[in-house]
C-alpha cells in the first residue's frame, strides 16, 4: 500500500540519489518525511532549507558538485523557484524538481487536488533553455520517473521537472512489490572522471564544448586541470564571459543553438504516446498525469454501454511528441480532452505542439478527483447533444447551506427542504433553502442560494416567538 509521493522517493533512491532539499509544503512534504526518516539507511543528505528559494539552489549546487540531487514543492513554492530554474538550463547542471500540484491559485486550497500548474512549468523562468516536463500516471510510474527524471538529468545536463498533483501524490493504492524493481538503470552521460587535458588533449578542457548532441564532457569540481567558470551570463566554451560590453552575437547564437540541441536527443528517448483501446473508436478520451486511471475506467464504461471509447494518455510533456500525437488524433472520429483544471491547459498545450484542435473538453476544478462515473456522464451528453449545465446542482446547494451554519449557526442545524425557484428577485434562478435545528428539528430559517452565481442572496430566519 503506497502513494505517488512514497513511490518516487522510493525510485529516486533505487536510482543514485544522493542528496534532497525541500522545504515543507502540502501536498509535497511526505516525500521530505520519507526520505528524511529513511536518510542513513539509504545513504541519502536530506536538508530542510529556509525557502523554496534556497531549497533549489541547494539542489542546484549539489548536483554541480557531481551528485545525483532532488528537491520537491508545490505550486506556490515553485513560483519561488523558477528563477533558478532557468540558472540550471544556463550552467547545464542536472537537477530534478517535484511539483505535487494542489489547487490554486495563491495559497488556493492546499488539501486538495488539482492539474493547475501546467502552464507553469512550461513558463517557468525567462528565456529559452532545454528542459524535460514529465506527469507519471500512478504510483508504479511514478517509481520509474524518478529514476527516469535523473538519468535523463545528468545525460543531458538540465532541469527535469516532475507533476504530480495531490490526487496521485497522497491517494494510497496497492501495488505488486515485484514492480518495483531496485535494480535500475542509471546513466551518467558525459561526467568524465578526469579533464581531458590529463588524458592527453591539448586543447585543454571545454565544459561548454559545441557538440553536435549540444551535451558537453561535465567533471566534478576540482578535478585537476579542468577549473572553468560557471556563470549564469552568457559565455563561450569555457565559460568566459560575453555579456555586456563583450557581446558576440556569433557566440551566442550558437552557444543557444547548442544548449538547444539537446532536446532533440531527449525526445528521441522518450517513447510517444499509445493509443489504448479499439483503433475504430466512437470517441477518444486524452489525458495527461493522474487521470489515467479514472480515465481508463470511464472509457471502459462507455464501450459497456454502447460507445465505443480509446483512450490518448501522455506522459511526456515536454519535449512533446507532436506528429506522433498528430497521426493518432487525426484518425480518431471525436475527441474529448479531460483534465483536473479550469481553462484546458493540456488541451491548449496540445493545440499548440501539434495544430490540433480537440473537439471537446471535460474539466473539473472543485478541488476533488474525478469520478468514472462523472466522466461517463459528461461524455454521454456531449454524444447525445446536451449541453453542459453548470449550474449549482441540489447536493451543490447544500454543500453551500452547510458552509454557511458551520461559520453563522455553530454547526447547530442542517439543511432540510430545497425548492428550485424561478421567479424571484434576486435576476437568476435560486435555492430556497429550509435549514431546520439539528437536535430538535424545529425550523431555523431560509436560505436563497443562486443557482447559476452560487451566491447566498439572502438569509431568512424565523422570527422570535413572543
């Protein structure tokens, strides 16, 4: 029995890592419990820093130093981070960063689950600079995207960033411990054990040599015959300085295009995404993350009841497969992109990697996980024609009436009666709500709760005897 959150420590460990930071923030922080409680043992330094800020830079720095380095946060604090990242891309130092996703925006709703930060994590920092963006899709994935996440770190020497979402990061699921397999790949890449001019080159050591991969030989620091500077300015091969008055616009240029380079060997690692399910589909469900399996089930659901459904499930954001994804989705009859935030942020990602513009799309940003069954249902009325209805539904309203005694009436009485009124004077449909005594049931009062706005237009109490 184990959760996303213990499962990618679990992979990182497995797969060499040597060093975590982190500063305690929900949903992120058991992997900081777990990894500090299991730090001796697995041969893992563990620091709590002062901020997300420092927290980063601590990761950064060790992985500089040649060790296999972590760190884990949520949204907000990665906002905190996002400079750094950029610093990583620059200095072309591995580091991998967990964001376990919770609802926003600000401090939003931090026990609850969402897939907001999306958009984040592609915009995350200034500039142009390579980076990996990664969303396992349970618990057994998320094992192997640690592992993944470092190696693909070290070998091509940038940022990895990992989603999660308190859904996967906390939900506890059982898992075959034969799939968790610790013996593991780990590749290095180009992390030499001595500077080449020691093995012989007179051309000295180049920590940012112009490869045709865009991947340079990397050693510790202070390995003989290899100092070099590391600056965030822009630089020449062996990191002198271009910046200011010593602009070369023709170094630049293909000093980037070099860094640049290295995502088109990254993405020829990654495999592209599958289509699971029959070819010949009525409709198509695409997913990305946490949601594959309440995805996987509704599409199950649907060819139960007679709508052929598949299902498109990515993994890989960043870089992103795009004529792969192309090729399925132009075959498929209708497609239904379905994600756990408000304005379609992988349906737009999607759109914009590969032109393609899905049909329809199934959103929920409440806080809660999907259901199968809500998925089904949504899926259902677009087959057949109905709009969606978003207005506030009966076991909505009372949802509602209950937040208002807990806060106005001490938690002391309960929703009883709703009558959905359409005439009125509030301009919108309401919920005439009777809210009744919880010990005694003897009525308390009115509550008019908008229908379409959700807002408590008014509160009517009885009127005091006598």
């Amino acid at each position: 029995l184990v959760t996303g959150n213990h499962t990618i420590a679990m992979g990182a460990v497995a797969a060499g890592l040597k060093f975590y930071s982190a500063y305690p923030m929900s949903p992120a922080t058991y992997i900081l419990h777990w990894l500090a409680s299991h730090s001796e043992k697995c041969g893992v330094l563990v620091k709590q820093a002062e901020d997300e800020i420092a927290v980063v830079n601590l990761a950064i720095g060790a992985g500089h130093a040649g060790v296999r380095s972590m760190c884990a946060t949520s949204g907000g604090g990665f906002a905190l981070m996002t400079e750094a990242v950029s610093m990583a891309g620059m200095i072309e130092t591995p580091v991998v960063i967990i964001n376990v996703q919770r609802g926003g925006p600000s401090t939003g709703i931090p026990t609850k689950t969402e897939q907001g930060d999306l958009n984040q994590a592609i915009g995350a920092s200034q500039g142009d600079f390579p980076r990996v963006i990664m969303a396992p899709k349970d618990a057994t994935d998320c094992y192997y995207a640690g592992v993944e996440a470092l190696n693909l770190a070290e070998s091509f020497q940038l940022p990895v960033i990992i989603l999660l979402d308190l859904m996967l990061g906390e939900h506890r699921s059982t898992v075959d411990p034969e799939a968790l397999t610790p013996d593991v790949p780990i590749e290095r890449g180009e992390l030499l054990r001595e500077s080449p001019s020691a093995a012989g080159d007179k051309n000295g050591y180049k920590r940012y040599a112009m490869t045709p991969s865009g991947v340079s030989p990397r050693v510790i620091p202070g390995t003989p015959g290899a100092v070099h500077v590391s600056a965030t300015d822009e630089h020449d091969e062996q990191g002198v300085l271009i910046s200011d008055e010593h602009t070369n616009s023709a170094i630049r240029r293909k000093m980037q295009e070099k860094r640049m380079r290295k995502m088109v060997g990254v993405l020829a690692k990654l495999p592209p995404p599958a289509l699971e399910g029959p070819a010949d589909a009525d409709v198509t469900l695409i997913g990305w993350g946490s949601t594959w399996g309440v995805i996987h089930e509704a599409a199950a659901q649907l060819t139960e009841s007679g709508i052929r459904t598949n299902h498109l499930h990515f993994k890989y954001l960043h870089p992103f497969h795009s004529k792969e994804a192309r090729e399925i989705l132009e075959a498929c009859r209708r497609t239904v992109v379905v994600e756990c935030n408000y304005s379609g942020q992988f349906a737009r990602h999607l759109r914009a990697e590969s032109g393609y513009s899905t049909d329809h799309l199934v959103t929920k940003y409440d806080g809660e996980p999907f259901e199968p069954a809500e998925i089904t249902h949504r899926v259902r009325d677009i087959v057949e024609g109905r709009p969606y209805d978003g207005r506030v539904a009966e076991a909505e309203a009372q949802e509602i009436a209950y937040h208002f005694i807990r806060i106005h009436l001490k938690d002391k009485a309960r929703p009883s009666r709703l009558v959905e009124v359409a005439k009125n004077g509030y301009g919108e449909p309401v919920w005439d709500i009777e809210i009744i005594d919880r010990a005694e049931l003897d009525p308390r009062g009115k509550l008019i709760v908008g229908k379409e706005t959700g807002s408590i237009h008014a509160w009517e109490p009885v009127a005091a005897e006598g």
